[in-house]
C-alpha cells in the first residue's frame, strides 16, 4: 500500500486520484487476501462503510465499461453450486445486492417477498439519480 496515508486513503494532499489509488489497491489486497471485507477492513484499519463504498463504485465502473455501445444492461446467469447446510443457497445473515440500472442498490436476504422486491425495484427504477 502507498505510504504517508491514513487509513481513510487521505494523503497529505489527499486528492482524488491519490484516494481512489489508495482503495482501488485496498479492494484488489483484500480479494486477493481471502479475508473477509469485515476481516481484512479490521486488520488494515479501514471503515467497512467506505470499502463497501469505493467497492460499488468500482464494480459499477466496470458495469458501465461493459454494456454495449447502445447503453442496454448486461445480464449474466448465476448458478449456485453448493447450497448451505440449512439448505438454502444462502445463510440467513448473508444477502445478495442488486444494482439497479439508474446505480442504486439493494441487499436483498433470504426470505424477502418477491412481490414487495418488485414493487421497490419499479419505484426505485422511477426515480432521478
């Protein structure tokens, strides 16, 4: 990681470019790392709040880099392959997110309402970024 930072990615000038060097080697650290995000921000000294920010930008900057010239969403299919041993696809405190076209994003738990999910998605889709 650069030197001279705090652990919020502020350098002494602490510029935009510098912070968004600081995270995006932070996010690559903790792939790479096999921690948890809760672990690895624990070990580094880093807010959970602002990895999980600077994560979600990143990963909607690589969205927007691969939608077609025509502005459409990208859809990939997801396969569970080895379901928890409650025998959902998910523990009950784990969620999935779900990043609307206009960025806004849900954490979506096992157990939520289909109809209530759609509801919220229509509305939140409806609104202005």
């Amino acid at each position: 990681m650069a030197a001279g930072r705090d652990a919020q990615g502020r350098g002494s000038r602490g510029n935009r470019a510098e912070r968004r060097v600081f995270w995006r080697e932070h996010v690559e650290a903790q792939v790479r790392s096999e921690l948890s995000i809760r672990g690895y921000c624990l070990e580094h000294g880093l807010t959970q709040g602002s990895f999980y920010r600077w994560l979600r930008r990143f990963r909607l900057e690589e969205e927007a880099a691969a939608r077609p010239a025509d502005g459409r969403a990208v859809f990939a299919r997801v396969q569970v392959t080895a379901p928890s041993p409650s025998g959902s696809p998910l523990a009950s405190s784990e969620s999935v997110e779900v990043v609307l076209q206009n960025g806004r994003a849900l954490r979506v738990r096992p157990g939520f309402d289909a109809e209530t999910l759609q509801r919220t998605v229509t509305a939140l889709e409806a609104l202005p970024c």
